[in-house]
C-alpha cells in the first residue's frame, strides 16, 4: 500500500506560510513600522490578492453579491445597535473625555474617516482576511469554525501594531464575526458592510485612537 504524502505536505507548507505571513511578518511590522501608516502596504498587497483569486478558482460572484447583504442587513444592524450601546456606556464611564471626540473636536476629519476608511482600508482588508484566507488555507482549517478562529486571529494579532492589546482583542472579537458572517454569505460587500459599522462607530464613540497608527509612538 502506498501512502499519498503530497496533501500532507502542502498542508505543511500551507500552516507554516500562513504563520509567516500573519504573525511573523505581522509581529515584524508591528515592531519595525510602528507609527507608520499601513494603508500603502494594505492597498499594494490587495491588488496582489485580486490578481492571485482571480487566477486560481475563486468565485468572483463573492467580491460582491449584494443579494445577500439584504438578507444578512436586519440582523447586522440589530447587533451593531446593541455593540454601539454597550461600548458608547463603556467609553462614557471609562474615559468620558474620549466620548465623541472626533465629530466634537475634528468634525471634518470625522467625516472623511467615514466616507473613506471602507473605501480604501475595510475593503482590502477583507479581501485578505477574509476572501484570501479562505480560498488559500482551506485545505488547513476546513470551512467551518477552524477557518472563523483562523481568520480572526490574524486578524487580531496584525493589530497588534497600534500598539495596545486591547485593540488586539477587540479586533479579534470584531473578526469572528465577520469571519463567521463571510463563511455563512461568502458576500464580501455584506462583510465589508458590517466591517465599515463598527469601523465607524470605534472612531465616532470614542476609540479611534486605538486604532489609527497616528497614536503609536514609533
């Protein structure tokens, strides 16, 4: 009888290449790039990811699919109410002088973070946390609640670069969900919605400075 090494192998090879790039490179940047904007580095590697999808057997319906983000849209804003309820009482007792401070202080700024950050950062963002981590590392995690923990981690741990656990965990909560929401609508315009929510609501309740690389001292 013959044993067939080669799926053993490339799931080696896989695992070892997803740590490299999520945590390896990711822990790098974390401590070489501090304070450093990423957004270049995310746009470059996004238009990387969409040559490599498309040229290796993804479903290019998923980049879209808006059929399913009026499905997924009423149980998305009911979540997201309860979320902006309990971290809005969260700021206001913890740090009530963050409260609303960029639509107080920088309305202008705020504004653009709304008009732009799903635009050019909650988009590229998932099409590699979610869309390439979920076409490449199948063979790894499967489709079910291994590739949810997978995706969510990573995408926790490259937050690391803002230089605080708590945006850490926060993101990787926030990439469970979305995570979990990618795996049940393969719609990256439903997660990317969903994404840009509470992307939104961090930067207008009060938190924004956990996650804007601005805050980081390099």
């Amino acid at each position: 009888m013959t044993v067939d090494t080669g799926l053993g192998s490339r799931k080696t090879w896989l695992t070892v290449e997803f740590v490299g790039l999520f945590f390896g490179i990711a822990g790098m940047c974390a401590v070489f790039l501090r304070g450093v904007s990423p957004l270049p580095f995310l746009l470059v590697v996004a238009g990387c990811v969409v040559v490599y999808l498309t040229r290796t057997g993804f479903d290019r319906r998923d980049f879209w699919r808006a059929d399913a983000l009026r499905g997924a849209l009423p149980g998305m804003l009911g979540l997201w109410a309860v979320a902006a309820v309990v971290l809005g009482v969260a700021v206001a007792v913890l740090r009530p002088d963050s409260l609303f401070d960029l639509p107080r202080e920088r309305p202008l700024i705020w504004l653009l973070v709304l008009v732009f950050y799903p635009l050019i950062s909650v988009y590229p963002q998932e099409l590699l946390f979610r869309a390439f981590l979920f076409h490449r590392y199948a063979p790894v995690f499967g489709d079910g609640v291994g590739m949810v923990a997978a995706s969510a981690a990573a995408f926790g741990f490259v937050h690391l670069m803002f230089g605080s656990w708590l945006s850490v965990a926060l993101s990787a909560a926030a990439g469970w969900l979305f995570a979990e929401r990618y795996r049940r609508t393969r719609s990256l315009l439903t997660v990317s919605v969903e994404h840009a929510l509470y992307g939104c609501l961090v930067f207008t309740i009060g938190l924004g400075d956990f996650f804007f690389h601005g805050a980081v001292t390099a």
